[in-house]
C-alpha cells in the first residue's frame, strides 16, 4: 500500500472559520473529558487498603471496567442526547479524537512515553472516511461544512484512492491535509551504484565523502532580533487583551516562517544530495543528547533528526539506498591505515601519506564499515 500526503492553503469565508474554531473547541473538551475519566479510574486505583488519603479521594466501584476506546466511544452517543453541542461536529471527527487518546495511551504502555496530558487547544480534526469526488479544482468538500475554497499549489495524484481529510490551524490560516492511498507493492531499493557518506556537525551543517562542505544557515538567528523585540512589548500588556493576542499572533508567525523556511531548505539539501549519488550513508546518532548539550540551541535550530527523516524519506521516493551506519570511532580511525589518531580538526599526516578535513574524512572510514560491514548498518524505506 502506497500513501502519499498533500498539503493545500485553505481559503474558508468568515462562516465557516467560526465552524472550524467551534469544531476544534469541542474536540478539545471531548479530549480532556475522555482523558479525566481515565485519570479518575487509574487513581482510584492508587488509593491505600488501610487508610484514607487527606487530600481527596476517587470512589470509583471496584467492579467499573477501565475506560476504553470502545467504551468511551458508546458513552459519547449517550452524551449527545444531552449535550446538544456535541451534535455540531461530525460524529467520526469525534471519535477520531478518542482514537488519538486511546494511541497516546499505547505509546506510553509500548513505547515509554509520558502519561498524556490535558490540552488547551487542539490545532486539527480529522475526517477518516470521505468521498473520491470530495475534491475538485479550487475547492473541497468537507462533510457537514461544505465546499471550501483551496489553493491548488500542486496536482492532485493520479490513480490514488482519497482515504482522508485534516484540517490543520497554523499560525498563518487554515490548511488541509489530504490521504491518498493506492494499492501497490513497492520493491524495497538494492545498494548500488556510487556511494556517499554524510557527516553533520555544528561547523558546517554537513561534509560528503566526495569532499562537499555546505555551511549551516542559521534559521532561527536570523528572526532572532524581530523575536526578541515582539517577545519584549509582549510581557507589558495585559494577558488576553486584543493587543497581547495580536503579538502572540505576529509572534506565531515568526516562529512558522522559520520552521516553514527550515523545511524547504533541508528538501532541497535532499535532493541535491540525492543527485549526487546512489546509495547515501549517514551516522545513527542520538540527537535527543545532542540537545541536551551545550550547543543545544544550535542543534535543535540545525534540526538534523528533520533532515534525516526528510533525506530518508527522498532517497526513498527518488529510488536511492539509505542507510545508517555505527557512529563510534568514525571521526578518529584514519580510513586509510586504520590509525586512531586526531589532532585539532585536522588529520595528522599517517604513514600512508593520508590527510584532510576531519568531517570529509570520517565518513571514508564509516562508508568502509557500510561496505564491508553491512551487519552494522541500518537501511530505511521511507513512508
């Protein structure tokens, strides 16, 4: 199964705005209903055999089943025969809401995370189950809202199924994401072909085995001053007042410009690269303690987990092998002689006569260990 995702600027009238913000309002009321119902059942059962606790208690029947996605689900189509604004939004809008609670439960049990939290907002709601004709030129057709305008900034895909529809709130308007799905079978990509390695660093943003060194732009130093300024006239206005709302909206804006801008120049960084070469390697790093170090601003700023997905999922589409490979030792083993060795930022000259910039060559060394030593790598195959 194939799926692909476009994103198109929405163009909505001052009508259906208000639907969008009153759908996104009782979504999050939903969400965090759904979410203390839950919380209620886990702490009831925290509480001591022998004892009362002083500051509150949940009584909670021993026999009460824990809430579940199905169960929550039947109680909300109890609450709309009581509650008539939860007749407003679309009833799979809603129950999609639960189906996020219920994932955010299973990452915590299955992968670490935290408990979920309470949400002040809710920046998108989700339609699963929509028409193929739902979308035209110019404009989509969103169930119980109606036709709303678009700006087809790109083509619709050919011969894909549209699976779904989002509605996503950014700081610069509203825009919907649409799910397309085909069902075809995609050969995983065969290592051939020229190989590149890529190596990041703060210096410069990466360096490739073929000797390219491209320099970091700074994205966030850039609207670094404009930040501060807005952020300084924010602290002396009242919180809530039409004027604080503009300046966090101005603020908002900044801070999408500089994602948005991020973005665009780690795609083309990806495809550039992917010009260059058949297969890439690049380092299996764990960026979560790189940002928590001293160049942590300058790390999240680079974001170079971003660029990896983005590379990966490139290579992917563009029919180019990606892997990872070990990190250790890769910028201290000379590729040559094998010598660990370093002094400074450059290589010291080894036996073999060999010697360069210490980023270009580290990945001489770990393109040895992809080609020689496969056990230790990594392949990827995008989205």
């Amino acid at each position: 199964m194939l799926t692909v995702t476009h994103e198109y600027k929405l163009r909505p009238n001052k009508h259906q705005v208000e639907i969008f913000e009153t759908w996104l309002n009782v979504c999050r009321q939903v969400y965090n209903y759904a979410l203390r119902e839950r919380k209620d059942w886990v702490n009831s059962r925290k509480s001591p055999v022998n004892a009362c606790s002083i500051v509150g208690e949940y009584i909670i029947s021993p026999d009460t089943p824990r809430p579940t996605y199905a169960s929550q689900c039947k109680n909300l189509a109890r609450a709309k025969k009581i509650y008539s604004e939860l007749k407003v939004p679309h009833s799979q809008v809603l129950q999609q809401t639960l189906k996020v609670l219920e994932s955010a439960f299973v990452a915590m049990w299955d992968r670490g995370h935290g408990f979920p939290r309470f949400k002040k907002r809710l920046r998108s709601f989700v339609f699963p189950a929509v028409k193929d004709a739902a979308v035209e030129n110019g404009r989509v057709n969103l169930p119980k809202i109606g036709w709303v305008r678009l700006k087809m900034s790109r083509p619709v895909p050919e011969g894909f199924l549209l699976a779904q529809i989002r509605v996503v709130k950014k700081a610069s308007g509203y825009f919907v994401m649409l799910t397309y799905r085909l069902a075809v079978n995609i050969p995983d990509i065969l290592p051939s072909g020229h190989h590149l390695g890529v190596d990041i660093g703060l210096d410069k943003y990466l360096a490739t085995s073929d000797g390219e060194l491209v320099n970091r732009p700074r994205f966030f130093n850039a609207l670094h001053r404009e930040l501060k300024l807005l952020q300084r006239r924010l602290k002396h206005k009242r919180k809530g007042s039409n004027n604080w709302l503009k300046l966090q909206r101005k603020i908002s804006q900044i801070y999408q410009r500089i994602s948005d801008t991020r973005k665009d120049w780690h795609y083309k960084l990806a495809h550039r690269l992917c010009d260059q070469a058949s297969m890439i390697f690049v380092e299996n790093i764990n960026f979560k303690a790189w940002a928590k170090g001293l160049f942590g601003k300058h790390t999240l700023d680079a974001a170079y987990g971003q660029f990896f997905s983005i590379l990966s999922h490139v290579c992917w589409k563009r029919g180019v092998y990606f892997a990872q490979v070990d990190k250790n030792y890769t910028s201290q083993t000379c590729p040559n002689c094998g010598t660990r060795k370093i002094r400074g930022r450059c290589w010291e000259e080894s036996p073999l006569g060999f010697s360069g910039y210490i980023t270009c060559q580290s990945y001489l060394t770990f393109l040895r260990k992809a080609i020689y030593d496969p056990q230790r790598c990594s392949s990827s195959t995008g989205d």
